[in-house]
C-alpha cells in the first residue's frame, strides 16, 4: 500500500501522471460530476433540493414552475421564504390556522414540532384539514397567532365576510398572510354576482372556480375590514434569488390588526 502510494507520488513529480489518475477517479468521471451539479441550476427553499428544472404547470402548462420533489408552486417558495425569513412569524408556541393547506408548506409546518397547527378545508377532505367554513368559523376571536390563505378568496363569493373571519380569529399581536392572483394590468377589481356558471366565469375571470379577477385595489378591500396591509412583492427579492428559487411577479398581503 504504501509502495502503491510512494509510486503514485513519484509519478505526479514526474508528471507521467494526470492528479486525477492517481487519486483515483478520471478526468472524465470529475466532469460528469460538475456537469451533474451545474445543471441543478433550480433550488427549492421548502424541500431543500436542487433540481435540474421544475415541472411545468397549469392549465396552459406554465413552463418550469412545479417542484418535482413536493409539488411546490412559484407563490408557495415565495409564501415559504417570506415566513421563515421573519422569526416572529414562526416563534415557539405560535398558532396558526392554514387556509385550504397546500400539501408542501402543510407538512414542513406540521414537523415544527413548537407550533400549533390547524388547517381547515371548506370541501377537500383529503386535505389533512378539519371542514370548516371561511366565512362563518366556529372559533373564538383572537385565537390564532398566523392564518395563511393562500389562492383562496377568489373561489368566496363573500369574500368580504370571510376576510372579516380572519380578523376577528386573529390575536392583536398576529399576522395573517393573504395571497390572491392579482391581475397586474388591472386597477379595480371586476366581479359580477350574476355570473355563476363554471364556462361563464372561464370566460370573465379566466378560471371556471374563480368570482373575480383581483386588481391591484384588492389590498383596500382587505384593509376595509380594519386590518392593516402591508405589500410584499417578489420583486423584492434579488434577481439570482427569484431565478434560483423560481418565482413569478406576485404579491403577498402581510396583514395585522395593528400598524407594524
Ligand atoms: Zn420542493
């Protein structure tokens, strides 16, 4: 053995040996290695994993969007460094109540083993989520510390009601975090209660579950109800994170009873 590596030393003095030969390993195994990492040019922040590309999604399949590993989605990997980003959010013994929970940031909350967590679905019942109702929820006032409602109002013909529920369970020091797709070239708001039928509303809202197509006025109609709105936008990320992270424009409500 140690003849073996005597000789193999030799040899890189010598040069009459490559250092990748001698250690062991070719200089082509060591390229195929750095190509294999450099094309996992995609990381995401929820399953902790570098990937290659992100599955598209969508009904136009939107190219390069969904996490291969949890299923993850653009607003999900902002929604998720937004959280983890703020520790008062996510502080030991905190509440929370997860609105209609996608399955990827349910389970990394649910191994937070200092949190309480509750998600609540109105229909899913597969979703690991009590049955509940947004807009008439049987819990008292104050009880949650962090409600996360993610894509969820757009589908709530009420949605002013149901926004009314989330301030009155939420505890004054709290926060709830909104998200709602927001038509970036609208101003106001467009909805039309006589329009129920799933083509029609393809048809006005661009989706056939959606009562509205939200414009850049909907942070008013949640401060409308006395909570206190603050705008996080992914553009406040650093290009290299939004494109390492895949993320899209989008917006998150950032609300509290109290002016922070
Ligand atoms: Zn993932």
């Amino acid at each position: 053995m140690l003849t073996d590596l005597k000789q193999r030393l030799h040899a890189i003095e010598s040069v009459e040996m490559p250092v990748e030969q001698a250690y062991g390993f070719s200089t082509r195994s060591r390229s195929s290695v750095s190509k294999a990492l450099s094309a996992a040019r995609y990381y995401c922040p929820i399953c902790n994993r570098w990937y290659s590309r992100f599955a598209p999604f969508g009904l136009r399949g939107r190219p390069n969007a969904r996490c291969p590993g949890c299923g993850s989605l653009e607003r999900h990997r902002f929604l998720w460094l937004y959280m983890i980003g703020r520790r008062r959010l996510l502080r030991p013994g905190c509440r929370i109540l997860h609105v209609a929970p996608e399955a990827c940031i349910q389970k990394r909350l649910q191994t937070r083993l200092h949190v309480k967590y509750l998600g609540i679905d109105r229909y899913d019942d597969d979703a690991n989520a009590e049955q509940q109702d947004l807009t008439d929820l049987p819990y008292l006032k104050n009880t949650f510390d962090l409600v996360i409602c993610n894509h969820v109002l757009e589908h709530i013909p009420d949605d002013r009601k149901a926004i009314a529920e989330i301030a009155r369970i939420l505890h004054p020091s709290g926060h709830a975090l909104i998200m709602v797709p927001i038509d970036r070239n609208r101003q106001s708001t467009y909805e039309d209660h006589n329009i129920t039928s799933p083509s029609e509303r393809h048809q006005a809202f661009g989706h056939p579950y959606h009562v509205r197509i939200c414009g850049w006025d909907y942070a008013d109609r949640i401060s409308s109800v006395g909570m206190f709105v603050l705008q996080a936008h992914s553009t406040q990320l650093t290009e290299h994170m939004r494109r390492m992270n895949r993320i899209n424009k989008t917006v998150l409500y950032d609300c509290t009873l109290q002016r922070s």
